[in-house]
C-alpha cells in the first residue's frame, strides 16, 4: 500500500514537471521577463496588459474584470521602443476592489509578435 502510494506520488511530481518543460516560451537575459503583478489579482493584471497592449490609442481606456468584480481606468499611456529594439507601453492605472481604489504604474512590452508581458507593475505609495 505504502509503495503505491509513493509510486503514485512520484509519477503526480513527474507529471508537472514534464508540463513545466515543455512550454514553448523562451525567455533570455536579453529580453523582458514577465513579472508577477504586486497587490493585485493576476487576472486584473493580465486583463489590463491586454487593454493598453490591444490599444490603438493614448487615451483613456476603461477595464473590467468580471472574475473579480474589480475595474479601472488605465491613462498616460506612452508608446517607446525598449532596448532590445522591442515596442513597449508604459501606463498608469486605478484598481478599485472592495477594499478600496489604488494606483498603479506599470510597463508592457511585446516579446514576440502578438505576446506582450508586464516589464513592471508596482502600487504608487501615497
């Protein structure tokens, strides 16, 4: 019984590791790593990267999350070029969640045709 159990236990280890591997995303020390959004929900987070990196415009532009029920306006939006030759998007942006209404800054930039990830995305003190 003991012996199944670990049997089992190792091949559950094994299996998510094997999934881990074989992702396709390749990521140097020569490009942006993704980060991981601080204080906010990672599906706000990756909502709002996807709002100012689908973007055509600088203007204001409203998100909203019906997963979490938490939305926001995203402003100052400002287009450069990173410098890996890589476009890229800096932008501001409110989080308002039950608990209240943050700021946050933020910076996206696209890896790849089509795959943009957060550079940064840190709450504003004050």
């Amino acid at each position: 019984m003991i012996a199944a159990c670990v049997a089992l236990a190792s091949c559950s280890v094994s299996n998510g590791i094997s999934a881990v591997d074989t992702q396709d995303e390749i990521v140097t020390s020569s490009v942006v790593k993704p980060v991981a959004p601080e204080g906010v929900a990672s599906t706000d987070a990756e909502l709002i990267k996807t709002v100012v990196a689908d973007s055509e415009t600088t203007n204001t532009l409203a998100w909203q999350n019906p997963d979490t029920g938490n939305k926001g306006t995203i402003t100052a939006i400002d287009n450069f070029i990173g410098s890996h030759g890589q476009q890229c998007k800096k932008f501001q942006t409110t989080v308002d969640t039950f608990m209240g209404i943050s700021l946050y800054n933020g910076e996206t930039c696209e890896l790849r045709k089509g795959f943009w990830v957060l550079s940064w995305f840190l709450k504003e003190d004050g």
